[in-house]
C-alpha cells in the first residue's frame, strides 16, 4: 500500500471521529442547557475550548449565545474546526483512497457532506430545528460507523482507519475528562452528584452504562474509573488504547519498517503506564499530570507514526 492512501485512511478515520465526539457533545450539551432549572445556566465555554482554536475574546462573546455557537461549531466554513470543514476534509481523504475503500463507506461520506452543505442548513435555528438536525447528523455518523464495520476488508487499510479512529477518540477523552475535571479543581474527595456528570457521561456515550454498574455516590472517582480505566466501555482511554496496540501489532506485521520496533517499544510504554496504573493511586494533586502526561506520550505516538508509515518530515 502506498504511504500516501494509507495517510488518506488514517485521516478519513480520524475526522470521522471527530465528527463523531464533536456531534455528541454538541448535542448533549444543547440539551442539557434546555433544563435550566436542573443544569442551571451552562455556558458554552467547555465546549468551544475543547473543539474549537478560537481565542478567548471570541469564545466570550459566543458562550451565552447558542445559536451563534452551533454555527461555529458546526457550520461555519471560516473555522478550520467546524463541522462542516472536518467532514469535507473527511470526503478529500476519501476520494484519495477511494480503490481501497468500499462503495458504502464512500457513499456514506459523501451523504453527510451533501447533506452539511444544504443551502438552508444554517437557517434553522428553531429549537427543534436544531434538535433534529443535529440527530440526523449523528444518525449518518452512526450509519458511517455501521457500514465501516461491515463492509470493509480486514486488511492494512483497515488497521490504519482503527489507528485513526482510536487515536482521535483517546485524545478527545483525555481533553474532555481534563476539562470536566478542572471545572472542580481536580478534586477527587468531595462528592458531585450524578446529574454533574451527565454531560461528560452523555458526551462520551456512558451515562447508561455508569448506572448499571456502578453503585454508591463516590462519583467523582467513579466517572473517572469508567472513562479512564474501564475496559469494557469503549469509549474509555484504556479501551482505547487496547485497539490502538491490536491494530498496531498487526500494521508492523504486515508492513516492517526499520522504525517499527522503536514504535512499538514507545507505545508498549504508554499502554503499560495506563493498564497498570492502580486507580486508587491517582489523587486530587496528580490527576491533572496523568492525564496531560498520557496525551502527550499519545500525541508524540502519533507523529512517530506518521514519521514511520507515511513519509512525514
């Protein structure tokens, strides 16, 4: 496979899920923002700090205003983070690899980068305008997903779009635990009630499976133990790097560089630091450094990887 459609796989994959993590946070924070009275009044801050690069100034004037804020986060074309640039993107690098994708996965994209660049997709901004908008996006990002599952070939491209896919999600959750984190300075002791995680819950598709399994109101460590060290929710971080080290193994198995060892020797050393990481060591005063020091290490990870398979200077 040539360096250049692998580069194409790896990006179609991340912006996919990006388009993902951006599409579900957004949803879930404008839903939660409905309830006033319960959620009290949220701003849109987070949010825009977490998906957007805007400078402070702007994020200001935007956080009180919702409308304004969907725009910029999802359909704006002068932001290089927006919604819609992050899926035409996606589309580019689908064109490029097109012979090594299937005719679904290509139609699937290109649905959603139709259907982004509707002449009246910014007009609507009725609350169930928005509401239901933004469910048929996420519904075309689920059927990407769906139809990426089941009818692309188990081969090199396919763990190339899995190391995009993990990598991107890891690094969102590392991102957004730290900033749902900072809002109550990290602190481990005290406990927040449950209706204070729901949208760090909701963001990363938990809020169910945090309710099934674990019990008591030790909250602020139990959200953390699930999204950081729980390995059977797939959007936590050990998860997560779980399939980055599966697929991997199996690029470097079937396409040896002479870069490949020291890759996987680096990566061998972030996944052990998160597996074995025992979480009642992780305390009020070292969590911010865990989490900073783990995106780091992954983002590191990912420029080697680039570095190694796709020619990158």
């Amino acid at each position: 496979m040539l360096s250049r459609t692998a580069d194409s796989l790896f990006w179609l994959s991340r912006y996919m899920e990006r388009t993902d993590g951006l599409l579900r946070a957004t949803s879930s924070h404008y839903i939660l923002s409905l309830d006033s009275m319960v959620m009290g009044n949220m701003t849109w801050r987070s949010v825009l700090e977490v998906f957007t690069t805007l400078p402070n100034d702007e994020i200001a004037t935007l956080e009180h205003n919702s409308f304004a804020t969907l725009h910029a986060l999802l359909t704006d074309v002068n932001s290089q983070s927006s919604l819609k640039v992050i899926v035409t993107r996606a589309r580019e690098n689908a064109r490029g690899a097109q012979d090594h994708i299937t005719k679904e996965v290509w139609e699937e994209v290109n649905a959603l980068y139709h259907l982004l660049n509707q002449s009246n997709i910014s007009d609507r901004q009725g609350e169930q305008d928005v509401i239901k908008m933004m469910l048929l996006f996420t519904q075309h990002s689920l059927l990407y997903t769906g139809v990426a599952d089941v009818t692309m070939p188990r081969g090199l491209g396919w763990s190339f779009m899995n190391l995009g896919k993990f990598i991107e999600r890891c690094l969102e959750i590392l991102v957004l635990v730290d900033k749902h984190y900072e809002a109550i300075n990290y602190n481990l002791n005290e406990e927040n009630v449950i209706i204070q995680w729901k949208e760090l819950l909701f963001s990363l598709s938990g809020y169910e499976l945090h309710l099934k399994t674990y019990r008591g109101s030790r909250y602020n460590r139990n959200v953390l133990h699930q999204v950081l060290f729980n390995e059977d929710f797939p959007h936590s971080v050990l998860y997560s790097l779980s399939r980055i080290q599966k697929y991997l193994e199996d690029v470097v198995t079937e396409h040896h560089s002479p870069g490949s060892a020291e890759l996987t020797r680096r990566f061998g050393a972030l996944w052990s630091k998160v597996k074995y990481t025992d979480p009642t060591d992780i305390k009020s005063d070292n969590l911010k450094p865990f989490l900073e020091s783990t995106k780091q290490d992954l983002l590191q990870f990912s420029t080697r990887l680039g570095q190694n398979f796709f020619s990158y200077q």
